[in-house]
C-alpha cells in the first residue's frame, strides 16, 4: 500500500516533467510487490551523466538527446538498456539475476578497454587483443599495449621483462585472480610460465594499487584473470611453430559436470631442440628449452544460495640451457665435480672448454577462491583467497651457482559492503602471508624466513554523474620491514562530457630479492659486492616509495566513429631504494639509496576507429628515471627516454559461419639509452655511452575459417635489427671482461611464425 501511495504522488511530478527522464526502479517479484530498489545506477550508455535511485527507488536524469539508451543496473540484478528518444516516464522492474534472461541492447566489445567511472586508471586487456600476436606466454602479451614496456634481459636466456612507468616488474604487483603469483624466486621467469591460451583478461592500474591486494605495489599492479572452466570451450587446442625452432602446444578440456560444478584441465608444452647463432658469435642466440605446464581448475557457482569458489592446481617443470654452441652440459659438470679451478687457471679454461649455463625449474603451486553473496542483501558479500607454492630452481652460470627454494603461503579475508547506499562501498579484512627462502649464491647461504600480517579498510564513494574517489589504508606487522602503515587514494572527476579527470597517490614498501630479480649478472665475470650489512634483508633495508599520479581521459566521436584520447604523468619518489650499481664492469654492487631516486613518466595516447573495422592507436611516452649513485647521479642504464607506438588492427565484417580476416601491425621506436659505464675496460670491450635509436615492426595475419579454426602467420623484428656485440668478451668468456648483461636491442633478426586454433 506504501508503494502504491508513492506512484500515486509522482503522477504531477510526471506531469510536469519536459527535459527530463524521470521514473522509478523496483524488483520484479512473482508476489506482484512494488519493492524499489534503493541505489540502482541509471545512466547514459557512452555518457557521463548517470545518477541513482533514493530511497524510494526514485530517479531523474536530463534528458540527452545524442544518447538513445539508459542503462539501469544493481548489484545481484541483471541489468537492462532501454531505448530512449524522448523526455518520458520509466516505471521499470529490474529482474534477480537468477532468474530469466533479460533482453538487453548489446554492442561489441573493445579489445582495450578504458573505464571513465572508476577512480583508479584501470586498462582491461581482453582475448581479442591477446590474438592480435601469438603471445605465447604472459611476458608477450603485451607488445600491442603501450602502458607496458617489454625489454630484453639478457643475451643468453632471451626472456623478455616488462616495465610499468619507467621502473622494473620487481615493482609491480602482478597477481593472478588477485592472489599475488610473480614474485620472489619467480621473478626473472616467471611471466613466460603462464600461457597466453590460459589468459582470459589483463587488468593493469597504473600508479598506487587497492589496499585490498597488499602493501608491495609501487609503480602499478598486473593483474590476470584465466579462462574459467564454466565459459571456456569445451575443447581448444593450440599449435605454435617458428623458424628458429620453438614449439608449442596447448589444449584445454572442460566439462561441466552439473549446473553448478565445472572443471578443466589445461596442458601446456614447449620445446626448443633446435640451435640459432645468426650472430656467428658461438653463442646460442635463444635457449635450448623444454617446459611441461599442467594446471587442473575447478570452478563452483550456486546463485540461488550465493556461493561461489575456484580450485586451482598446478605442476610445472621448465628447462633452459644456454651458452655457447658447443657447449655440452655432461662433460661440463663432471669438470665442475672433479676440479677446483681458481681464478688463475680460468682464461686457460677458454681453449678447452666451452662455456654454458642450465636452469631448472621445477614449480607447485595451488590456490582457493571462496565467495559469498548474501541472497537478501546483494551488496553485502565477503570472500576468502588463499595459496600456496612450492618454487625450487636449480642453475649454474659458468662457475657461478645460484640455488633457491622458495616456499610461500598466503591468505586474505575480506568483507564487502556499503553505507547507506550503494554510492558508499567499503572493503574491510585482513592478510597473512609467509615466504621461506632456501638460497645459495656459489657457497654463500642467504635462506631466510619472512612473515606478514596485516589489516586493511578501504572506502569507495561512486557518483555516475560527477565524483568516484577510492581511499584506502593497511596496517602491517612484518617480522624484517618491521610495523609500518600503507595509505592509497584514488579520485575520478568528470569536469565535462565525456571527460575523466583522476589523480592518485600511495606508498609501497617491499623487501628486494636481489639476486632472484638480477640473475642476468651471474652470466659474467663481475664479482657480487654487498656495500651494507646492518639492515634485516641481505644487510639491506627495504624499498620505499610514494607514487603520485594525475591522468585525463577525453571521449570523442570523430568521423561517426568513437575514439579516446589520455593524458598522464606519474612520479615515483623512493624514500628507500636498493640500487643496482654496475657502472663498474668489474663488479656489480647492492647498497642503499644515499640522496635521490624517482622516476617521471609521461603518456599521450590516442585510439580511434579512423575506418570501419580500422582502428588506429598511437602513444608516445616520455622517462626521466635518474638515482644518485656512489658516482653521481646518473640517469638509469638501458632506459630509453623517448619512446613511440602505433598499433594498426583491420578485420572484415564477420559472416554468418564466422569467418573473417584479421590483420595487425605494431611498430615500436626506442630512442638513444644509457649504457652502463665500460671506461675501464681494454678499448676492444669498451662500448659507447649511448645506444642508437632503432624500430622494431611486428605484423599479423590470421583466417578465421568458422567458430571452431582458425590459422595465423606472423613476424616480428621485420626490420631483422640487431644489436652488433651484444656480448662483451665474447672471444674469452672466461676471462675478466666477458659480460652478457648489457642488452638494449633484440640478438635475434627476421622471425616467422605461424600456428593454428582449434575449438569446440
């Protein structure tokens, strides 16, 4: 009788109503009730004018004659798109989102897509952009993406690493399904042991992450979503072949077992038996390589009582051997079992010997997601993660030997609800989290145990129409960081039409792995030099840094077709940093920041539809990365300050079987870099102190025959550049110069491939 009495009152409001679209939001019930629903978002589809419902499940909205459909959604409804064309009344019944299907107005969706509401600078990656390269593991899935740099490590292993706003992958958060995953022993490899096949979405957040993830982001957090068992093909198989001799394959098998419980099992090899020294330097230019990736998912949904859950379990085995042509690693290690070799008798070894280097891995890790939506109260829910690994990697780098176990659990609880309404969102829980390190650097153990637990509240404030803002804080306890407090603010602002303004700043802390996240040093003659030893990690202390960032979003409708425009800048201050030193080709050193260390990283990218079915994406992008060194301040080595990108992607009209062409290009050019200071070298191993500029080209073709095959061709480094040298002291690699770490440009040229996808 209430409700019916507040329809009755908004008959004059209606009655009145010439610029507007006014209205009220209810439940659809099978009782025949007018229950409203307080809180439901009702905005313009491609606009930022929304608002939401009070009390009274009441709205009112101006009337926007460029835009033709209203999006009305709540949490735990199915949400609706009607179209529009005039000032009206919407009397509208939002239905349970378990109960029938709605009919809702659809559009496709981008590859790349940027949000305008939310107050952290997300990026969401989809598959379709992951097809757009052959992206065989997660390392390289990201060279059509210009918020990611990919770089090259070293000169043997080929492993690519990313860089987030001019700074390392040591100081991104990379989770998976938000459960941290690429960290500690698995820092130098670990982006190549997830499959691109695996990957269902990426999501990258620049600067400062949530509280809710941890206290370890600084520069931005990557975060992967895997195909779920639920809505992955029933079978999908994946063949991948190059001309320098790398094969894969990857099948997945899902099963629905009943309406509520699915399962899959993903199995992912590769192989490398074939040997590439295009160089003709007697070095292999990519690793002999063999990896076997198994992971078994389970995947629970009952919307009806609210629950929610994944089973992950996983089992990993990978295998590299590098080094030169020659090189045979039996012979090497009974050398290594019978001789004690000093350092005399090293450039001896030279004519005898080959040089090489093996690393093995061998991975377990499992993980549990459990979630609870409370049936009766849709924005209320809670969730449990938790996980547990098991990584041991066994290598040798010529005499070098780096050994390290690490085991590590985590667990997170946190609780979901709002104040209020749904504008007023809030995160509470608490984390802990475990990480023994057994590691051995040739006969020095540095194992070490490290414990956390923490607490964290995070306040979300949402208005369609004008503001989001996103504050958060942590409080933790680490047995070697000590106790210390994280704040993370976010804030979105809307100053015109289709227009996001948002700024951010956060501190991250962290404790550096640091010869895990710089084994590429082991691969040379520099003797390892530790400057401190009162702090609690290696001697050191640990890395602190504020992060602050602004970013502008600008829609547009050009041509009658939809494009966007980003500005952004972002600026690292480290209160604490370990710095990596290697301005001394004789050693490279670990101690503490004394004086200055930031990074400023600067963005302008533009994406635009210039065709139909063409879309174009350009960015430039702008580092200053300086650190005050024991020599000065000196800006970061092997860091190219001016960067440029276009992403060209084309694909016809899709047929009714669903065939189609798609075509990519992607062109990357990397002005001048700093290299690392070799003065002191004899003149034939000195290099210059700055790189040259180069492009790289890669491109893209694939044949879409039906929704079950597919084949593509591609090539990357079609311009076949390659850095002359790449290895110093390649004639002696046992003598005092030899060093395979200064890698700015690729080492191998002209690459093809091709491949084929298979689903059912």
């Amino acid at each position: 009788m209430r409700n019916l009495f507040i329809i009755v009152l908004m008959v004059p409001l209606f009655c009145t109503s010439q610029d507007k679209v006014e209205g009220m939001i209810m439940e659809a019930n099978t009782a025949k009730k007018h229950i409203a629903l307080e809180g439901a978002n009702v905005y313009w589809l491609h606009s930022q004018t929304g608002t939401v419902t009070n009390a009274e499940g009441l709205f009112s909205i101006p009337y926007l004659k460029e835009y033709n459909k209203l999006v009305i959604s709540y949490v735990g409804f199915k949400s609706d798109t009607l179209l529009i064309n005039a000032p009206k009344k919407v009397h509208h019944f939002l239905q349970p989102s378990n109960n029938l299907d709605e009919v809702v107005v659809q559009q496709k969706k981008d590859a790349v897509q940027k949000t305008f509401f939310s107050a952290q600078n997300v990026i969401t990656v989809n598959s379709a952009e992951l097809l757009k390269a052959a992206c065989c593991n997660l390392s390289e899935s990201f060279e059509t993406n210009p918020a990611i740099d990919v770089n090259f490590s070293d000169a043997l292993t080929g492993t690519k690493q990313i860089q987030m706003l001019g700074l390392t992958s040591p100081y991104l958060l990379i989770t998976q399904e938000n459960i941290p995953m690429v960290r500690g022993a698995s820092q130098a490899y670990g982006l190549t042991f997830t499959p691109g096949t695996w990957v269902e979405s990426i999501q990258i957040t620049k600067g400062a992450g949530s509280v809710v993830n941890g206290y370890e982001s600084i520069s931005g957090q990557i975060n992967t979503e895997l195909v779920k068992p639920l809505t992955d093909n029933s079978i999908f198989i994946n063949g991948y072949a190059n001309k320098n001799g790398r094969l894969e394959l990857n099948t997945h098998f899902n099963k629905k077992l009943s309406n509520k419980l699915s399962s899959g099992l993903y199995i992912h090899v590769n192989r490398r038996d074939q040997k590439e020294d295009g160089n003709k330097d007697g070095f292999l230019d990519a690793p002999l390589a063999n990896q076997l990736n198994v992971m078994n998912r389970w995947q629970y949904q009952n919307p009806e009582t609210g629950w929610v859950s994944f089973f992950n379990v996983r089992f990993l085995n990978d295998e590299k051997q590098v080094g030169q042509t020659s090189f045979n690693p039996v012979e090497w290690l009974q050398l290594r079992s019978t001789t004690n070799v000093n350092n005399a008798e090293l450039s001896v070894l030279n004519e005898t010997q080959a040089w090489g280097s093996e690393i093995d891995t061998r991975r377990f890790d499992t993980s549990v997601k459990l979630g609870y939506v409370f049936p009766e109260l849709p924005f209320q829910s809670f969730g449990f993660q938790a996980s547990y690994s098991i990584h041991k990697q066994d290598s040798y780098f010529g005499f070098n030997t780096y050994n390290i176990n690490h085991e590590s659990i985590y667990s997170n609880l946190l609780f979901n609800s709002i104040i209020n309404d749904t504008r007023n969102n809030f995160k509470t829980g608490i984390t802990f989290a475990y990480d023994g390190y057994n590691e051995m650097v040739n006969t020095v153990d540095y194992s070490r145990a490290d414990a956390s637990a923490g607490a964290f509240f995070e306040y979300s404030y949402t208005n369609l129409e004008k503001l989001s803002l996103t504050a958060g804080l942590r409080v933790d306890t680490h047995n070697r960081l000590g106790n210390f407090i994280t704040p993370r603010v976010h804030v979105r602002y809307t100053p015109w039409e289709k227009a996001s303004l948002r700024g951010s700043v956060g501190r991250g802390k962290r404790a550096a792995n640091i010869f895990a996240e710089n084994q590429q040093f082991f691969a040379s003659a520099r003797q390892i030099n530790i400057q401190e030893s009162s702090g609690n990690i290696y001697g050191l202390d640990a890395e602190d840094a504020w992060n602050y960032g602004v970013s502008f979003l600008q829609g547009f409708n050009w041509l009658d077709r939809k494009g966007n425009i980003t500005v952004d800048f972002y600026k690292t201050n480290f209160k604490n940093q370990i710095v990596v030193d290697w301005e001394n080709p004789r050693e490279i050193s670990f101690y503490n920041l004394d004086g200055k260390s930031y990074a400023n990283s600067f963005q302008l990218e533009v994406n635009h539809e210039i065709l139909k079915n063409l879309e174009f994406r350009t960015a430039y992008k702008y580092y200053d990365v300086t650190t005050d060194y024991k020599s000065g301040s000196l800006q970061k080595p092997l860091q190219a300050q001016h960067r440029f990108f276009v992403n060209l992607g084309y694909k016809t009209s899709l047929k009714e079987n669903g065939s189609q062409w798609r075509m990519d290009y992607t062109l990357h050019t990397l002005g001048k870099q700093r290299l690392p200071n070799t003065s002191s070298n004899p003149i034939a191993y000195q290099l210059n102190e700055y790189s040259a500029p180069y492009s790289l080209m890669n491109a893209q073709i694939t044949k879409v025959f039906s929704n079950q095959f597919e084949i593509y061709l591609g090539g990357e480094n079609l311009t076949n550049y390659k850095q002359n040298n790449p290895i110093l002291g390649v004639d002696n690699p046992f003598g005092a110069n030899f060093d395979t770490s200064i890698v700015y440009a690729p080492i191998m040229g002209r690459m093809f491939y091709g491949g084929f996808r298979f689903k059912l």
